[in-house]
C-alpha cells in the first residue's frame, strides 16, 4: 500500500536531499513535484528539482513550476544560504537540461497545484517544503478541488517556541510569504505544522557531509557538493560545524509515523511588516493546527541510509 503525495518545494539544498529521499522510499507515489520560488528563483528551483529526479532516476515525475512570486510581496530569494544556484557547490545542470531555464511553462493557465491535483485519481497528502504561495493560489482558483482532494497537509515552515533563522520569530518559508500562510490558515485544511521547534535538531556535521562526497552513488555526491555550501553558511552564521537540514522530516513523517510527537494549537500569523513579519503564534482565535514539538533524530538519520547508504554515519575511526 504506497501513500500519493505531491511535493511542493524550492529547492533548495535540504529540499533537493528532500526529494531524493521521498523518489527512493517505495512506499511514497509521487503523483508530482510542483515548484516554487524561495530559495531561488523559479527558474533555479524548477531545474533543481528536475536535476535531482534525474540522479535520482525518476525522471518520470511530473514537475510543474507555480508561483515566480509571493501573493503581495516582492520576491526574496537566499543566496547567501543556498547558493546563487540553489544546491550550494553542486553542479545545478545535468546534459541537456537548457540554461538554467524553467523548461516548457506549464501548459495551463491554473496554478500548479492545481494542475498536479488533476493528475491524482484519489486523495493525496501534500507536502509543502517551501512558501506556501502555490497552496493559496490553488484555494483562490479551486477551493473545493483543494478541500476534497487535500486528505493531509504536512509543511516545513513556521516556529512556536524555537528562534526564528529569517528574523527573531520567522522561519524562512512563513516570512517569504505570510498572506499565503493566512489564507492556508484560512482554509481550515488539515495542516500539520513542522517548524523551526523541530526541524533545528535534524543536523549533519561536517565529517559526515565530507564523507558523504566520497560515495560510489553520483546523486549522493551531487547531494554532497550542496551540503557543504550549506555547512560553510551555518558554520558563518551560527558557528555550528554542521547544517539544519529542516525538510527533510516531513518526508520522514510519512514513512515513520511515530517519528513526530504533535500537539494541536490554534495559530495565527503576523502579516505585519515589522519585527514579527512571519512570526506565527498561538492565538484562541486561529486556526486549529498540529504543530510538530519533537522528534526522533536517530529514526530521522535511519530514514537517510536510504538516500546516503550505510557508509554516511560510520565514525571517523572505521575509515
Ligand atoms: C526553510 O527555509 C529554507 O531555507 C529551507 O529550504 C527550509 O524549507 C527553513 O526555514
Ligand atoms: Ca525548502
């Protein structure tokens, strides 16, 4: 029994090791994988998620490029996290795959994910790895297609308790885009909320991303060359000798159930302008949402062999 998801993304180098890990778990359908600006323009994203697919070998996927923009706000994307390109140190073009292009425009005027619940023939579970703009273009077009074809919302974005990375209180996914945030809040969708509070404990270190670039596997070592683009931010930025590897647990919720502990809250987000722009916080008034309080960091790096191989967590002595 395999569960259909359709992955909304920005890749992104922990979107891109995202995507590998959900295109080499059996038990995930990829119905589609539809993409979004954030950490890079729409163009970088869109060909990053190809590229990673292709090493992956599921070029057979779908990928449906949305939204070049927030709903209201100018485009912001990190390069200064992920790389002018979006995957760090890693080669962004596999051969024949254009200039850094977006590819062929989606064939429709509707928003991606509408065009990617169309191709479902059930429910799905969607996963959103980056700003929730796609979701709420799909809720302005198609309301009911969203309400009944949407079986579950898993998104990484958003922080209860856990300091922000974009400002004090906003993760990065909420901030690029709080109006879309509002109106996924709005919907009354049944979203599961995994942020900042669980996501900072899902680290690799250092050695492990070195020894991860000396694997026989070309999309492990692809994978690699991101990586340490995102060890050498972390370790400017906060001094850790390692990187948060935030989306990654989404994917891992899926295939582990007990992975997560949730507890529901009613929340609503700051769509101000000032310090809290993106802060999304508990309110009697919001919205109901499971939101993600801990988690199982040996399950999550278990759920990794399957992308990394056994090799990637043996200690530095074995080698
Ligand atoms: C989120 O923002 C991006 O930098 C990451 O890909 C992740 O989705 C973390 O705040
Ligand atoms: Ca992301």
């Amino acid at each position: 029994m395999t569960t259909a998801i359709i992955i909304d993304t920005d890749p992104g180098i922990d979107d891109v090791v995202t995507l590998a890990l959900a295109a080499r778990s059996p038990e995930l359908e990829i119905v589609a994988v539809t993409t979004t600006y954030g950490n890079a323009t729409l163009a970088r994203t869109t060909r990053n998620a190809r590229h990673v697919l292709a090493l992956a070998g599921r070029s057979d996927i779908p990928v449906i490029p949305g939204a070049d923009r927030p709903l209201v706000r100018p485009l912001v994307t990190a390069p200064e996290t992920h790389g002018e390109s979006g995957v760090g140190h890693a080669e962004p073009e596999g051969e024949g795959e254009g200039e850094g292009e977006a590819g062929p425009p989606s064939s429709s005027a509707l928003p991606a994910v509408v065009v990617a619940l169309h191709l479902a023939d059930a429910p799905i579970t969607l996963v959103t790895l980056g700003p929730l703009t796609n979701l709420a273009h799909a809720l302005r077009t198609d309301p009911d297609l969203v309400v009944t074809r949407v079986r579950r919302h898993i998104g990484m974005f958003g922080s209860l308790h856990e300091r922000g990375n974009t400002n004090r209180w906003a993760d990065f996914n909420a901030w690029c885009d709080p109006e879309a945030v509002a109106e996924v809040f709005g919907a009354e969708l049944p979203t599961e909320m995994v942020g900042l509070d669980v996501t900072r404990r899902m680290t690799l270190d250092r050695a492990e991303v070195v020894r991860l670039g000396r694997s026989s596997d070309p999309l492990v070592r692809w994978l690699a060359d991101a990586l340490r683009f995102y060890v050498e931010f972390h370790c400017r930025q906060e001094r850790l000798d390692g990187c948060v590897v935030n989306d990654v647990l989404t994917i891992g919720q899926l295939l582990e159930p007990h992975l997560l502990d949730f507890a529901r809250f009613r929340l609503k987000i700051d769509t101000g302008d000032g310090e809290y722009r993106g802060r999304t916080l508990s309110d009697p008034a919001g919205a109901a949402i499971r939101v993600a309080l801990d988690v199982d960091v040996t399950a999550m790096r278990r759920l990794l062999d399957r992308v990394f191989g056994h090799a990637w967590d043996r200690p530095v002595a074995e080698e």
